[in-house]
C-alpha cells in the first residue's frame, strides 16, 4: 500500500508537470494553430458522442464470461475498472491520452466479442449447409427425372405396314429398342408388347430402368399408337381450395367441358326462345347473338386437350368442331350429341364414383369444419389440408376415375394402408382396360398381373401369368443357363490341356458346337411354357458362348440378443391425447412385449400406429397409467420418419464408427463397418457418401445396418418395406423370422407379414377410433376376412 501511494503522488506531480507545459505550449500557439486544436477537439468529442449512442455489441452466450476490458473513469480523471470484469479491484494507472486508450480498448473489445459464433450460430449455420446440400441432390434427381433430353432412345425405323396397324390399335407393340441416361446403358435391343386389357407387372432390381420405360411410355418417347390415351400416375396433387372430391371429379376434363357446354347451350336455347317471344330487330339480333355465343361454346378451348389424350382422337374432335359453322350449326341437335356425351360418360353418377374410390383409398366420408381428429382425412375437406402421402391418394383417385385406355402405376401401394391396399388390388382386378404397374409388394403384383414384364440384363422378358408363376419359370431358366455354362467351362478347360498343337482346333470345335446349339433352340421356337419372347436372352447377350447367371442377392442378419427377465415393455392403463389435437386419443392401453412375441398392429392411417409406437418405445410418455421398459433393454427402431435420426453431414462408415462400439470392447474398423453395409445391400461406391446425398432406400440400408450393430432385444419396425426391393423385402423378412428377440411391425406389405407373423405365437393388434383391440385369430385369417368384406363393397 505504501508503494502504492509514492506511485500515484508521482504520477500526480507528473500530470501536473504536463498541463503546464501545454499550457505554455498554447500560449504562444498562434490564432491559426489555436482554431486548428478546437476544431480537432470538438471533432474527437462528436465522434466519442456517435460511438455512445450506437447500441451495445451483442455479447457471447451465458456459458461464457464476458471478457469486460472498457474502462471508466473517476471523478478525478482517472481509469478505473467497471464491475462485472476480470479487472475488478485491480487499480488501473492513469494515462497521457485517456481517449485514444479508451478507443483502442473498445476496439478490441468489439473483437472479443463478436470475433467467433456462438454455438447456437453454429448449429445454425451446419444445418442451412445441410439442408443446401439435401436440396441440391433432390434438384439434380428431380431434374433427371423430368429432363427429357437426358434419356436417348434409339427404335428400329417403323414401317408403313406398322405405322397403318398402329393408326387404330389399342396394343402396343415396340421392337429393338435401346435406351441410354447419361452414357449409362439401360435398355439394349429391348422387345415390348402390351395387349390391351390385360396386366402387366414390371419386376426388376431397382435401379436399372423400371421407372424410366414408364415415363417415356407416358411421354410418348417410345412408339405408342395415337389411338389410346395413356396416363402415369407419378405426382401428388397440387394443394388449392378444392375439396379432394371436387378435385377427382375434375379430372375428367372432358366431363368438366361437357357439363359447362351443356349449361351455355340451355341458357342459349332460353335466349333464343326469348328473342323469338321479343320479335323485332332487337329480337333478331338478341338471336343472333344467342347462336353466336352457343357456337363458340362448341369450339375447342386449350383446356380441352388433357395432355393425355391420343393424337387422332384429338385430331377427331377438331374436325368435328371445324366443320361447324354459322350455316350448319343447329343448336338443338348439338344440345342432343352433349347429352348423348354426358350420358356416355356417366355423368349422373360421377359424384358417386368418385366418393367410391376416395373412400376405398382411406377418405371418410363426414364433412369435417375442424380438420382435426378422424374427420380431418374427409374427401370434403380441401386439397391443401392434406399431407403429402395423401396428396398422392388424390392423385391416384384421380387416375382411376379417368379410366384411361393405358394406366401406368409406379409403386401404388407406399402411401397405403393394409385396407387400401387391399381395396386396390380387388378394384385393379376388376380392371378392364391396359395396365402396367411397378410394386414391390409381392402379393399385390400376383393378384393384380395377368402377365409379368422382367427387365434383367439390359433386355425384357415377358412371361404370362402370375408373379408366382414368373418365378418358377425365370427359376427353371437360370439353373439352366447356368448348367449350360457350367457344361461349356468343362469342355473348354479339356480343350485348353488338349496336346499341343490340338488345343485351338478344339476349343473352336466347343464353340462351333456352342453357337449350333444355340441357332436349333432359336429356328426350333425353343421357349419354355409361359413365354411370350425370343429366347436369345439367356445370359449370352452378343456372344454364342453361355455365360453364368449372376442375379442380385442381399442379406439382412440380427444378432442373437442376451435373455432378458420379463415384463421388457408394459403399459398399464394407458391413455394418450396430444395437447393441440381434438377428436384423437387412444385409451385404455394393456400391453406388453417380452422376448420372442411377434406382433403386428394394424389400422388405417391416421388412427394412431405410430403413436402407439412411439409409446412402446418411450419417445412419448402416456398422459395417464404406467409405462415401464427394462433398464438393460435395447431397442431397434425403424421409423417412417428415419432421416430424423441420421447424421447428414457424415458418410455411413463415420456415422456407425462414432455410434458403436465392439460388443467384447474396442472400435471397428472402417473396412468392418463397411463389410456389414454390403451385406444388407449398400454399394461400395456410397459407404463414403454423405448421407444427405443418398436415396431413401440407400438411407434405409444404414438405419438397418445400424440397428444391428445396436444389439437389440426388441424390433420396432413401421413401414421398414416402403424403400427396399423385392429381394432386401425377402432377406428382411427372412431375418425378422429368425430372429430371437421380439419384433413389433407396421406394414401394409402382406407377404412379410405371412411370413414374421406365424398362427401359433403371433398377435395381431388393430388401431382404430381410439382403441386398440387384440384380433381373435391370425394375420392370414385377418386378411381373409379384409378381402371378403372389400369384394362385397366393389360388386354391390
């Protein structure tokens, strides 16, 4: 303390010292130099002003100390600490130019503090990043998609002979087609022949060109006869104030323009009438205006070219609208062919219809002004209430009122539930015109199919009959191309240590042998029963020499889980409401799952699956009763809803290596993660991905291949087929039988279901109008019974 203060008299008597001297210094300053200093003063001082009046600088979060480096000043001049700072009690020396010390401070203050993010700003920003980077690979899939200049297709030249078959035919018949996306081969030398009224499947591994034959079909990039209309139902509807009634029954434009046409040709017929009764010029005129206006109305608008329509049928709705004129027009007779129109179309029991197919598909019926509970899925309720997979429901909806000579349907069944699913497949079946599908539900395509398209190889091989009936026959055909590769390699390799100088001469002797077989199976007509192609697409492509069958194959495995103690899942009178949403609760909830139960909730959409899910899982807690888990459980989830629970910005390997560890201890190695990611399907080339870039079903294989190496004792699976193929559906449901644990599945795909759901020890729980009810019976009868009561709604 003593030091102290010798220090601050010192600096004192220096202070001192220094306003004398600038008080000498300004006396003999000149008047020039005088102004000069003031002018400078009272420019600092409006500058310090400017500098108080700006807002205080955002400081870091709570979690961080406030570095507080600005100091104040006493009532004798001198710098002194704020409070709040980490210069408290610290006595701070005075300075020769407090003001450029105080402008210094508060700039590096202003660094301190905004010189970095905040973690919230961090996370911030890594989500926009995310969120960029998910929208970018979303556009460039979409824009392959819809760009039409992205596929090359190359046909065989057509033919007068063929061009005159295809002016009034309703088949479709393309030969030697071959289409290419971006230097990628799909299709080489392709055959396609679509009879009309019958079925169609087309099956293949994902990937390989199913969706594009539909869209350039839809397109009209591949021949398709100018006689048929053809329509492809690939997006959802677009939201406005229509109600989903409304908005199917307005997809008949042909209907819409007849019903408009009918209503300005009666008003006309009344105006005539009218004019007649007035008499006169003025009544002539009136008449003449009457007939003009009915006239126009029998013109075509732009509206009435649906975009689906053929060429010559539009072609032929233009003739007949040329040739009226004001001469020939005769307004009772064209009021006559609209009724007779209206007639042909059904239009008295359009509404009805419509209702039919939305209630099939899941819509109720009630109007519903609160959009919540049960009602908020009515059809009369507007489009742009509903969600996206209901959106789709319209679309569907739409394209089964329209009734078009040709129907395309990509994947109908992924925003259904068990019942609409059903309900499609029993009203397809009755379907009378052309229709070509891609589902990978199994039991829908061997319902729906009267024939089964199979692109394999770059080329399609058409086979009549079920799908069930495809596989034995595609079965049959590879074990013998494969015998005959086997046999071939024999030969050759007794060839090849054949003596010297021999060797050659018999390995052409087994490839002349080869290729003479092959020329007596195609001039003999050599097909196996069932076939509707060239048999020349055996695996060989250009070559004489067989070669071997390699199919797409996938395999899906859960590790035996560690016996638990029962009860490991119980809710005891449950009940749950979320806080927001009137008219939905479930109740009364008596539930458990234990090691080696096998359930499978069932239910229409919207009536709470997922939710009671989330329960059983313990992602929500019941408003009311008791859920408990076992503390040591372990859960598998799949979810719906899955990209909620992946890290976008890391690849699958860095995602699994940072979650999981060895179940004996210690970390995997990239090249283990990466070997269980092959196994259920993932290729190579995307484990080093990010995964905001992969595709849903690319997604699906990481959650699945993550919810292994979790070790659960419990599955909880809602919806776990809507993203995989035919073959990861079959090793799914593979590995869900053999697994020894309990599993729990949503899903609409009934195949699965026949095989995890076994009579002896499986449960089957139905969802609906709040409660949840344990079905007396089996998965199989259940279905039986859904089949019967639907059959009997569509023959009424």
């Amino acid at each position: 303390p003593e030091e102290r203060l010798v220090r601050k008299e010192k600096e004192k008597k220096e202070k001192k010292g220094d306003k004398k001297d600038k008080a000498k210094d300004t006396s003999d300053e000149t008047p020039e130099e005088r102004a000069s200093r003031k002018a400078k003063k009272e420019a600092k001082k409006a500058a310090e002003d400017a500098k108080s009046a700006r807002p205080a600088a955002r400081g870091p979060p709570e979690a961080r100390a406030v570095p507080n480096l600005k100091a104040g000043k006493d009532t004798k001049g001198k710098c002194k600490p704020t409070t709040g700072g980490y210069m408290d009690d610290m006595d701070l020396p005075s300075s020769d130019d407090d003001e450029g010390e105080l402008e210094t401070i508060e700039r590096d203050t202003k660094t301190i503090v905004l010189g970095g993010k905040t973690d919230k700003e961090e996370k911030k920003t890594r989500a926009k990043e995310l969120e960029a980077a998910r929208k970018e690979a979303m556009a460039k899939e979409q824009a392959m998609q819809e760009d039409d200049d992205a596929f090359n297709v190359r046909c065989a030249a057509l033919t007068d002979e063929h061009r005159e078959q295809m002016a009034n035919s309703k088949d479709i018949k393309i030969d030697g087609f071959s289409v290419s996306a971006r230097g990628k081969e799909l299709l080489t030398n392709a055959d396609l022949t679509i009879v009309h009224g019958r079925r169609y499947g087309l099956v293949g591994p994902n990937g390989m060109g199913k969706t594009t034959i539909m869209k350039l079909l839809a397109r009209r990039k591949l021949p398709v006869p100018d006689f048929i209309d053809i329509l492809l139902v690939e997006q959802e509807v677009v939201g406005d104030d229509r109600s989903a009634l409304e908005s199917v029954v307005a997809a008949d434009v042909e209907l819409q323009q007849l019903r408009k046409r009918k209503m300005e040709l009666e008003s006309a017929i009344e105006k005539v009438a009218a004019a007649e009764d007035l008499g006169g010029e003025d009544g002539h005129a009136a008449r003449e205006n009457a007939l003009a206006e009915a006239l126009q109305a029998c013109q075509l608008s732009e509206e009435d070219d649906s975009g689906m329509q053929g060429k010559l049928a539009m072609d032929l709705k233009r003739k007949e609208a040329g040739e009226l004129t004001s001469d020939t027009f005769d307004l009772p007779n064209e009021l006559n062919k609209t009724y007779e129109r209206l007639e042909e179309k059904n239009d008295a029991t359009a509404e009805s219809r419509a209702a039919k197919i939305l209630h099939g598909l899941g819509f109720t019926v009630p109007e519903s002004k609160t959009n919540v509970g049960p009602e908020r899925f009515s059809m009369h309720n507007t489009t742009k209430s509903f969600s996206g997979g209901w959106r789709m429901r319209i679309s569907l909806a739409r394209a089964l009122f329209i009734e078009p000579t040709c129907l395309l349907l990509d994947e109908p069944t992924n925003h259904l539930d068990l019942r609409a699913v059903i309900w499609l497949e029993e009203y397809l079946m009755r379907w009378k015109k052309t229709l070509l599908v891609v589902s990978h539900d199994r039991d829908f395509l061997n319902a729906v199919s009267t024939d089964i398209v199979h692109l394999h190889d770059h080329k399609l091989s058409q086979y009549r009959g079920s799908f069930e009936s495809f596989e034995e026959m595609y079965e049959q055909r590879r074990r013998e191309a494969n015998k005959a590769y086997d046999k071939y390699e024999k030969q050759m390799k007794a060839a090849k240590a054949a003596k010297k100088g021999q060797a050659k001469t018999a390995q052409a002797a087994v490839k002349d042998a080869a290729a003479k077989k092959l020329d007596q199976k195609r001039a003999g007509g050599g097909k196996n029963k069932g076939m509707m192609m060239d048999d020349d697409e055996d695996g060989r492509g250009e070559s004489n020499a067989p070669t071997r069958w390699t199919d797409y194959s996938v395999e899906f495995h859960f590790p035996t889980p560690s016996e638990l103690p029962p009860p490991l899942i119980s809710l005891t009178d449950c009940h749950f409401k979320y806080p927001k949403l009137e008219g939905f609760a479930l109740a009364d909830l008596n539930l458990g799952i234990d090691m080696g139960t096998r359930v499978g909730i069932i239910g229409p959409n919207g009536a709470g699956k997922s939710t009671l899910m989330n329960l059983l899982a313990g992602d929500l807690d019941p408003t009311q009763g008791d859920s408990r888990r076992s503390h040591k459980l372990r859960i598998g989830r799949y979810s719906q809803h899955f990209v909620d629970v992946l890290s976008m910005d890391e690849n699958p390997v860095q995602y699994l290596l940072r979650l999981y560890l060895k179940p004996e201890g210690g970390s995997y190695k990239p090249e283990e993660i990466r070997a269980k990611l092959g196994k259920f399907g993932l290729p190579g080339h995307n484990h080093l991905t990010p995964i905001v870039k992969l595709s849903g079903g690319q997604k699906a294989r990481v959650v699945f291949t993550s919810i292994q190496l979790s070790n659960p004792h419990i599955l909880l699976m809602d919806e776990p087929t809507n993203h995989l193929d035919m073959e990861s559906i079959d090793a799914l449901a593979k590995a869900l039988e053999e697994f020894e644990g309990g599993v729990v599945l949503i899903t609409h795909d009934a195949h699965i279901c026949s095989k995890v759901l076994d009579a002896e020890t499986s449960e089957i729980w139905v969802v609906d109008e709040g409660e949840v009810t344990k079905f007396d019976g089996d998965f199989a009868e259940y279905r039986r019974q859904l089949v019967a009561e639907i059959g009997a709604e569509l023959d009424e």
